[in-house]
C-alpha cells in the first residue's frame, strides 16, 4: 500500500543554492510553447491536452485528468513541474487517507522528549504547551507541504483520488478554494503561493461533483497510431523502426478486444523494451507469447488473447 | 493574447449562450463552468477553432461521456454551414420546444384520487391503536384509497422514528478503540506527559447509505405505487438515499424526491419515469446501473435495496452476474418482494431463484409492517 508520503525531503527548512534565482521561473506563454517543452521533456502531447493544462496554470484551477491506467497521467504533472521548473509534491490517495497522512501531524516523540527536557524547568504549564504545539513538532504532509513553499508555487499531484474516501474529497474541496490549513493549536496557515494542482483519477468511482465543478476536465484517451510510434521513438530511442511499428500495431488490436484491462501506453513500452532485452528485431507468435506478461495482466485476459489467435492479430498487424 | 478585438460583452454573451445550448444538451453546467469557459475562451482567443473548442471543453465538461458528447454539441453550436466558427453571432436558442410531458403515467401512480384499482374489497374504517397494528398489516394490494392515505402518514410517523433510533444506535458505537496520541499528550502535559490518563478514538460510524431499486413493471403495478411513497418517506428521514426506478430502463429519482411536498414528488416522477407498467428486464437494469450511477456510490458503507417481485423476462444469466457486481461493491444487498406476503409463495421465478446467492436478506414488503422490519437490516 502506498505511504501517502510525498516524494520531496520532509526537513523543517531546505536550504536552497545560493545559484538559485528565485524570479527566473519559467512561465509558459502560449499553448505551442508548453507542447515544445513537454516534448523537449520527452513528453508527447495533444494539442487538447496541452490547451487543458495551460490553461490550468494560466487560470490557476485545478485540473482533474481522467482515463485508463497507464496512458500517462501521472506524468503529467511531474513533466509540469520540470517544465515550469519548480518542485513536485505528490499525494497518493488510498482508502483510508486522513487527515494526519495527507496534511499534518503532530511530531509525538519529539514533543513527549521536549515534556520531559523541560520538565525542569520553571516554565508554567501554559508556556509548555504553547512550545510543543508550536511549528518545530508540526510534521507537514503533502498538501500542507504545498501551501508552505517559500519561492515559487510548488505542482501539487494529487494522485488517483478516486481511491480516497468521500469525507477526504469534501476536505479536499475545501482546501482547494481557499488554500489554506487550519490546526487547531496554531491557527490558520495561508498559502504563500498558490500551488498548481493536478489531479488524476482511474474512474474507478464518479467523484463528488461539487469537486469536478472546481476542476477543469480533461480525459485521456488511447493515442492513435501515429502518436504512439512517437512516444515509443521518443522513450525508446534504440528500437528498431519495424519492432515498434509491430508492437504498436499489435498493442492497437489487442486494445479493440475485450479485456478487462486493456493494455496503456506503459504497457506498449514495457512490451518493445522487452522485446529488445530478448534480442527480437520483430514480432512473431514466440515473442507475443514470451512478451505477453508486458500486455495483459490477468489470466483471465491472457485466456482472452491467446483465444484471439495471436497469429491472425499478427499478420493484420504487418 | 486575444488578437481579435471584439466586443467583450458580445463575446461573453455567446458563450453564455453556447453553455444554456449545453445545458440544454444534458451538460449539467454551473455558474462556476461558465466562468471557467468565460475566461478559458478569453485565454486561448478564437482565432484558432480547435484550441478554443479545447478550452471550453476542458471548461465545461467533468466527465468522460460528457467529453464525448461535447464535439457535436460544439460542432452543432458554433459552426456555420461552411465550417467556420462564428463567435459574433449569437444563436436563437432551439431547445424550447424540447420539455414534453407525458401525462399517462400520472394516472398511475395515483395522482389523482382513485388510486388503486382493487380498493373497494373492504374498506374497513380504522381509528385508535389497535387499527394502526391492523393498517401495519394491510395488504397494499388490497388497502382502499381512505387506508392509503391513513396509511401514508403512518409510514412518514413511523419511518422518522425509526431513523431517529438508528442514528441513537451509532452513537453508542463510538465507543474508542484506539488510543489518540494527540490528545492523550494534552491532557498529560500538567503530569510531566506520562501519559496517565489515555484518550481514546474511533472511527466515526456514520449513517449508512441506502439505494432503492425499485421496479416499477406491469407486475408490480399494485405495489409500485405505495413502495414509492416509501422511498420518498426514506429520503425525507434518511439524508443518504438514492432512488431508483426500473422497469426496462434506469431512471434516478432521487432529486424529485427531495420536493418538499408528496404531490409534487409524484408528479415529476410520472414525468419522468421510463416506462410504467411495462416489462421488466432486472439485468439489463441492473447492468446499465452497474455502469453508471452505480459506480458514483461509494463502497463499504452503502445497503441496497432491490424492491421488486423478481418476475424477470431477460436471461437469468445476466441477473445473477450483474447481481454479484453490485454485491462486491456494496455492503449488504436486501431483496424485498412483496409476493412474499402470500401464504404459499415460493421463491421458484427464474429470475429470483439466480438472484438468491447474492442477496443477504430476502424478505417480504406487501405491507407496512414489513417495510419497517427494514429497521433490522440495516
């Protein structure tokens, strides 16, 4: 299970190099610019895609990203964050989240040793209190890391939220339009910068409308033949031309039978990489079926696909 | 940005416009898309078509249907025969004449005062304590008009005590089971934080959420009228509910339910109903609800109600595997059948017989009585 632990150093207060020139941000003018630097970033997009998330940055709305698993979206927001170039803080959702993964908790060790230090001394209980619930114990999780970042307004990944619970959806709703966290021992803590927040969901249940009416959509939909030769060329600079014209080909018929998972973008990479590590310079029935683990992930589909003979799917593929 | 100097006020008007056409082509658009789209649009300019149906896309829609719809409805809006978008002008709107009522239905949930059709058997007169236990007992199959409506406000009586009780019953259960650090340090701090008193926490129980499925086929049709009535009395009582009615097709209700009074509740479902007393495909319905708004509910904590008497003319097939989807995602599944007040029911339709594996309580829902035992599966 993931940890909801955010992928940045957790420290009080990081220590930027001094090289760092905090107003050399990069902006992104125009949607052309933002698809040239997401390419640049090994990214390929859409004209679509591209309009939907430039126009979250320049809006400053939250941008919720539906589709299928493995067709990028995830990435999305890491190629922002690296574009924009500022810092990627990543929530992953899961049943259960609350509040004490997903925003702050209170340091307890830290704080019953700092009771104990001072147990000593002559300070009144109050004094006691008011330090170790100060902002030295406060442990900051994912989105209150978001609101606190000093320099530049942090990308905030708020990945598959379809997993967490609805009562976090309506905590997320809240902070979302305000952009602030309150802890009861400290009052509330505004952000500095509003971050730029993408969210993504598997659709494995409808969100709350009230949040999707704060978001600006965009679903994402298998790519084309054309696009994914360009993202299998693009991640995979050594393949050759006539595996990945095959597995592409292959990956594109497997996705019109009807399995329970149909196989991403992920999965058309993971197949020609290991059909590269195999030493195959094409597709044939062996290499489908000593592949076939990179496509199709349950046996149930694995069953689905042999009895579509891998053959016929092959040769419509040439 | 925008290279096009027009008129601000012009522009904003048409897009308000393009958002009313998308409402009234099932988009559900707020204030708040609007604008979105306002300012999307403004953002990326017109000049270019793609980019700016990009935009109010990215603006407008929050789902996957929706973003499919969308191109037509903008295609459809926006451009002239010769295929240039055309933001100047401001479309006569065309859904006007789209609302049609069908009145037929009304007569049958009873709008009107002759209600049901086999009232006139015994219309007994009922008063004091020992009819109310009498009227719990009646039949809805049998009840006369005079008993439909004592009998109403007896079930709205009875169904908000019986929430009232439920809500008592989770707050016993929140006992703690788990020790919470973070107030158990605050209340030690004045003990030098040996944590001699402990606090203790739990998760919140909360209200359960109930969806009711209720068939509204041919066969049903002496009971589909009173168990809708119930399930208005439920959502008045219960703040999670969500109705539904099916007979060959899905339609929720549950908004119309909310009206603050009966009459106007029945009124918009006859409306908007599929097909009343028509036939019944369990399934199929199950299925295209298994689909849709079955996957906005949430998992754990959700009872479903399926009230229907399981007379299914789809494949038995279908029932059972659309059956075992809904159970795995929701907490527990009823079935309440009203034939089950006949003495010598048995449980032997088809439809009933692949139901029973995957339903945990199977019970009986011909009279009031019966409806309220509902308490104890919850």
């Amino acid at each position: 299970m993931a940890t909801g632990v955010n992928e940045t150093v957790l420290g009080p207060k990081r220590m930027m190099p001094s090289s760092h020139k905090a107003p050399s941000r990069k902006e992104i003018e125009d949607v052309d610019s933002l698809i040239r630097e997401f390419e640049r970033l090994d990214y390929v997009t859409d004209t679509a895609l591209a309009t939907a998330v430039y126009l979250s940055t320049r809006l400053r709305k939250p941008l919720l990203i539906e589709g299928h698993a493995g067709l990028g979206k995830t990435e999305v927001a890491k190629v922002l964050a690296s574009a924009l170039e500022t810092r990627l803080i990543r929530l992953q959702c899961y049943e259960g989240l609350d509040v004490s993964s997903a925003v702050y908790e209170w340091n307890y060790q830290k704080q019953l040793l700092a009771i104990k230090l001072e147990e000593k001394s002559d300070h009144t209980v109050e004094e006691k209190e008011k330090h170790i619930f100060s902002r030295e114990f406060l442990l900051r999780r994912p989105l209150l890391l978001s609101i606190l970042e000093e320099d530049a307004p942090p990308v905030l990944l708020i990945d598959e939220i379809d997993r967490a619970d609805e009562a976090f959806e309506a905590y997320l709703l809240e902070l979302l339009s305000d952009f602030q966290v309150s802890v009861p021992e400290l009052g509330t803590i505004k952000a500095k910068h509003v971050p730029y927040v993408i969210l993504t969901s598997n659709r494995s249940r409808e969100l709350s409308d009230a949040l999707k009416r704060r978001c600006l959509y965009h679903w994402i939909d298998y790519p084309g033949f054309e696009k994914e030769m360009k993202i299998v060329r693009l991640r995979l600079p050594g393949v050759e031309e006539q595996l990945a014209v095959q597995v592409v080909r292959l990956v594109q018929k497997v996705r019109q039978l009807e399995l329970s998972k149909p196989p991403g973008v992920a999965e058309t990479l993971d197949c020609a990489e290991a059909a590269m590590a195999l030493g195959k310079s094409r597709m044939d029935v062996e290499a489908v079926e000593q592949t076939l683990g990179c496509l199709v992930k349950s046996m149930e589909d694995s069953a689905a696909l042999r009895s579509a003979d891998i053959e016929k799917l092959l040769s419509q593929s040439n | 940005m925008n290279t096009k100097h027009e008129n601000p006020n012009r522009s904003a008007a048409s897009i308000v416009e393009f958002c009313r056409f998308a409402r009234s082509k099932g988009i559900p658009v707020g204030i708040q898309q609007v604008l979105a789209a306002a300012e999307a649009a403004s953002t990326v300019g017109v000049a270019d078509s793609d980019r700016f149906s990009f935009a109010l896309r990215a603006a407008l829609c929050s789902s996957q249907e929706e973003w499919e719809k969308f191109r037509h409805i903008f295609d459809e809006f926006w451009r002239q025969p010769h295929g240039a978008p055309d933001a100047e002008k401001v479309r006569e709107p065309r859904y006007r004449n789209a609302m049609k009522q069908s009145n037929d239905a009304r007569l049958l949930i009873g709008l009107e005062s002759d209600t049901n059709s086999s009232g006139e058997g015994d219309g007994r007169l009922v008063s004091g304590a020992s009819s109310e236990q009498r009227l719990k007992r009646v039949d809805f199959s049998e009840a006369s008009s005079a008993q439909m409506a004592e009998l109403e406000r007896l079930a709205l009586r009875l169904l908000r005590q019986m929430s009232v009780r439920l809500s008592r019953r989770m707050k016993i259960d929140t006992e703690g089971n788990r020790i919470d650090i973070r107030r158990s340090i605050r209340r030690n701090i004045t003990r030098g934080g040996d944590p001699l008193v402990l606090a203790y926490k739990s998760r919140k129980a909360s209200k359960k959420r109930l969806v009711v499925f209720l068939d509204i086929s041919g066969s049903m049709n002496l009971y589909s009228l009173f168990l809708l009535r119930f399930a208005y009395a439920l959502q008045k009582h219960f703040k999670r509910v969500n109705t539904f009615l099916f007979s060959t097709r899905v339609v929720e209700v549950t908004d119309l339910l909310r009206a603050p009074q009966l009459s106007r509740a029945m009124s918009g479902v006859a409306q908007r109903a599929p097909e009343w007393s028509g036939g019944t495909r369990i399934g199929a319905c199950l299925c295209e609800f298994n689909r849709g708004a079955g996957r906005k509910i949430p998992t754990r904590d959700t009872c479903f109600v399926i009230l229907s008497d399981g007379w299914d003319t789809g494949a038995p097939e279908v029932l059972a595997a659309e059956l075992r989807v809904t159970r795995g995602r929701v907490q527990k599944l009823l079935w309440l059948n009203p034939l089950l007040g006949l003495k010598d029911y048995q449980p032997i339709t088809r439809g009933i017989r692949a139901a029973l594996p995957y339903v945990d309580r199977f019970a009986a829902a011909h009279n009031l009585e019966s409806l309220l035992a509902l308490e104890k599966y919850l």
